[in-house]
C-alpha cells in the first residue's frame, strides 16, 4: 500500500483492495485491518477483513458533513 501512514482507528473510510473492488467500512488499528461494513455487513466476519497489505487505497468519508455547510448565505 502506498500511503505511508495508516488513518485514524474506526474513521470511516472507501478504500480498494488489489482485486480492483470497492468498500466502505473502518479501519481497525488492532486488527491492522480495514473492515468493510458497507450494508449492514457484519464486522466480525472474516470475509469482510481485509489486512493492510490487500489495500491499494483508501480515501475519507465524510457522511454526515453537508457539502453546502462552509457556504454562508447574507441576505
């Protein structure tokens, strides 16, 4: 994996494993693993671990952040 520093334990995140899928899940600092919990998937199920070294990328999200919330409006 690219990134040298690994994110913040259970900042949820989209990340990509070397098959080319997509996920959205956390990592877990313990497990040195992302975990896809995208759907309701269980966190606890093995398939849905993926270790560090099975990432090529990953990336923030930011759910609950309204995309219009740094815009001010003056009437």
């Amino acid at each position: 994996m690219e990134n040298i520093s690994m994110p913040a334990d259970h900042t949820e995140l989209r990340f990509t494993d070397k098959d080319g899928n997509r996920h959205e899940g956390h990592y877990s600092k313990v497990l040195k693993s992302f975990v896809d919990t995208e759907g309701g998937k269980d966190p606890q199920d093995i398939n849905n671990i993926y270790q560090e070294y099975k990432i090529v990328d990953w990336e923030y999200l930011h759910k609950n952040k309204n995309p219009d919330s740094d815009i001010m409006v003056i009437l």
